[in-house]
C-alpha cells in the first residue's frame, strides 16, 4: 500500500513535467472565495498545500496575501518561484518542497489562514490526513482559518478504477481519496466546523466539499 501511494510522487513530477500549464493559468473558484473570506477577516499570512503549479498561488499574491506554498514535486516549486520572480511577486511568495505526511517545516501560530484545493484527496490514508490536520492546527494562529476540498463520494468517479483501501481509487495512475461528510467530520476534530459546501468543477463535472474549519481563538 505505501508503495503504492509513495510512487504517487514520481507520477506528478513526471505529469508537471510535461503538462507545464496542466490545470491552466486562471484560479480556481474556491480561491476566489476564500480571498474574499480573508478579506473581510483582515487575514494576510496564508500557508497553500499542493500549490501544483501555481495558479492560485499567484492570484492570491496579486491580491495581497504573503503565501508560503508547499508542495510534494521538484517541478511545481521550481515552477512557482519561476513564476514569482516574473511577475514580481518573490517577496509574497514563498515556495518549497515537502512531503505533507512530514510534520510541516513551520513555526507554531505562524498563519492566518491555511487552504488546499484537492490537496486533501489526494493519496494520502485517514490516519496521515488526521496527522496533518493536526499540523495545520499547530501552525495556524487562534481564529484562524482551515479551508480545503475534496471530492466526495457522489463524484462519478467514485468507485471506478483499482481500489486502494479507505475511498482510494486508482485511476489513469492517479490515485484519489473520495470524502464522506463523516469523514470531513472525523478530521475537524478540535475545529469549529463553518461550512461544508458542495460545488462542482471540470467537465465531468467532478463534485466536491469546500470544507471551511476555525481555529478557536485562545481563551482569555
């Protein structure tokens, strides 16, 4: 099995490598929302996980967020600062390589917020997602935001493909985690759960969670 999901990274570098603009240049709808979730919170100090290529990365940058992006390849870190120092954004960007099931190379209550698009449902199992969601926690400052999607188990590719234990399908070489509202659940744990909202995205079209989580604030 963890062979299996190890060889995932392998997979998306050689991917990155060959489809440089693989999910585009425009952001995605939930960075869209969530900058206006910040904005009206007066949060600046983002953590992205699975940055991919950059295109939310950067968006948030041009609008006035200092984004620390982490992500598993060589090819999308090296693509992100590429892209930074073009359109002169090095000093809101931050990009660096790093495996997620690691604890996260970050000082405690360092972030405003935390967000991922997909990142989530990746191949990754219950118990290492349940630990990054504990690292997230770490780093995130008291009122802080967690916000993440998934794809989620109404999605038409749920069940299809090899079955790799716990919601995992292999498809194409891809291996996906599809989510339960259970399971959104089972990872909010010491979170004040905001909003689950369903939306879909692509040509499928594929169906997903925005899944929006507080930090509490520290009592006084």
């Amino acid at each position: 099995m963890h062979e299996i999901l190890d060889a995932q990274q392998e997979h998306w570098q050689k991917t990155f490598f060959q489809r440089p603009e693989m999910f585009g240049a425009e952001p995605s709808e939930p960075a869209r929302i969530m900058l206006e979730w910040l904005k009206r919170e007066g949060k600046t100090r983002l953590l992205e996980l699975g940055s991919g290529q950059g295109r939310d990365t950067l968006f948030l940058a041009r609008n006035g967020l200092r984004v620390q992006a982490l992500d598993y390849t060589a090819t999308a870190v090296e693509a992100i600062n590429d892209k930074a120092r073009q359109f002169s954004l090095s000093e809101s960007v931050t990009a660096l390589q790093h495996d997620i099931r690691q604890p996260l190379p970050l000082a405690d209550e360092s972030f405003d917020a935390c967000y991922s698009h997909m990142l989530y449902c990746m191949a990754l199992t219950t118990s290492e997602l349940e630990f990054l969601s504990r690292e997230v926690w770490r780093v995130l400052r008291p009122g802080g935001l967690h916000i993440y999607t998934v794809r989620h188990t109404q999605d038409p590719d749920y069940g299809k493909g090899i079955p790799r234990g716990e919601d995992l399908y292999e498809s194409g070489g891809f291996v996906v985690h599809y989510f339960s509202r259970e399971k959104v659940a089972r990872l909010a744990g010491g979170y004040e759960q905001l909003a689950i909202d369903e939306f879909e995205e692509g040509k499928l079209p594929r169906k997903l969670f925005r899944v929006t989580l507080r930090k509490p604030e520290a009592p006084k």
